[in-house]
C-alpha cells in the first residue's frame, strides 16, 4: 500500500475496550494531562499506542513513549509481543507502510509525514533528551519513574501545547500517588483508578487464581499484598509489602 492516505488509525480495526474509552475519549477531544492508575494486564501501554498514532496523523511531531529505564524500555514496548496475535505491539499500532524507516538500535520510527515516535528512558532524561522536543508523552509505570524526569518534560510540552499521559500502577504512596490526587482536584486534568473488578479484565475464577498464586510463590501476607498492589491498585499494599509485621498488627 503505498498511498498513506489508504491506512485508517487505529490500525487494522483495533479498538479501545470499554474501560479504556473514558481515557481514550479525553485525549481524542483535545484534553493536555492525564494519568490512568490501572491494574496489571488492564492495556495501558496498548491503548496509548494506539492513541498515539492516532495522534502522529492528526499532528506532525515528535512523540515519546517513556519507561522508567532505557533497558525497560526496550523489553517493555520496543520488543513486547501481544501474546494474542504473536505481532509486535508497535508494528500493531504503526504499520510499516506508514513508515519512513525504523531504527532498532535507537528505538526510533520516523514516519511518511514527517512525524517521529521513540521508546525513551526517563532515566536520561537530563543527559540525552533537553533541549529536545515532544508533542506527546506516554511516562509508562510512572510509579516506578524518577519524578525528577517530568521537571524536564513539562517545559517542551508547555510550549508546543502538547500532551502527557502518566500510566502506572501503584508502588505505594510515592510521587505517583501525590500526582493522582492532584488531577482530582485540578480542573482539566483526567484521573482514573481502575481495580480488576471494574474492568472485568480477569473472571473471577482468573482472580482467585491470581492471588493463590502469589500466596505461593511470595507467602500469604506478601502474596495478598501483591494482589492488592497490582490488581486492587491499592495505595496502601507498597507499605505493607515492606513491613514484615504489618498484617500481625
């Protein structure tokens, strides 16, 4: 297919879930700041994909997609693999024939309108990303980021009138925490904490499942903390995780 024009976003009939709609329609219509507190297996990475290269079409830009370390980067996006189709989630959501080229080594696509994507690490921020400059930023397992690294993304966003999406799932109440109960009360903003039983992205046999597993393999007061943590999106479970007498008191 060489004529670009040919290609409708989201590529090759993908379509936003239910609980992913909310998120996806703020960004659709214009909105600059939000932040998704999602539960593990829930899509965040694949919905902002996808809402990215939409994106990429409508504006012409340099877009990133950042983890909180390089290496994370590449086995998280870069190389993933939907497990459901064996395709690369990125050639999912940027099909090649939109490419100009693609760049392995530095995790780069420059697209057929100029536009670009990369898989960044927010870790480098300082060192390989100022003075740059993004029309949309993805920062992926935000909880898990230096929050230092927003301090110098903000201004190139600031500037261009571009976006940001913070998507994560809890690791206690640290900086992504503060940042969520600031979008609840900061007009404009988007904030979303979605748990398992909202999405009903796992049955409640997969649930059961998914705890006794952990109780297994991590012991039954860490095993259920974990659970809580990644699928309750619970705040207060990273405390816990960390004190070894937490659930005797």
């Amino acid at each position: 297919m060489s004529d670009v024009t040919e290609i409708t976003f989201p590529y090759n009939g993908w379509t936003p879930r239910p609980h992913q709609m909310p998120l996806w329609r703020y960004l659709h219509e214009g909105g600059k700041r939000a932040i998704a507190i999602w539960h593990r297996r829930s899509g965040k990475d694949e919905v902002m994909l996808h809402r990215t290269a939409v994106a990429i079409t409508n504006r012409p830009a340099n877009y990133w997609h950042a983890l909180p370390e390089f290496s994370m980067a590449r086995r998280a996006i870069w190389s993933a693999v939907n497990p459901h189709t064996g395709a690369r989630r990125i050639d999912e959501a940027f099909p090649m024939d939109f490419r100009e080229n693609t760049n392995d080594h530095d995790m780069f696509i420059r697209f057929k309108n100029g536009a670009t994507w990369s898989v960044v690490g927010s870790d480098q921020a300082m060192s390989r990303q100022v003075g740059a400059s993004c029309a949309g930023l993805v920062m992926s397992e935000f909880a898990l980021s230096n929050p230092s690294a927003w301090g110098y993304y903000r201004p190139m966003l600031e500037e261009n009138g571009g976006w940001a999406a913070f998507i994560t799932t809890p690791r206690g109440r640290n900086h992504a925490k503060t940042m969520y109960d600031h979008a609840l009360r900061t007009p404009g903003w988007f904030a979303e904490r979605l748990t398992v039983t909202d999405t009903d992205a796992l049955t409640p046999e997969q649930q059961q499942e998914t705890l006794r597993e952990m109780q297994a393999l991590y012991g039954e007061a860490h095993g259920i903390s974990m659970y809580r943590q990644e699928y309750e999106c619970d705040f207060a479970a990273g405390a816990l995780l960390g004190s070894f007498y937490a659930f005797e008191m």
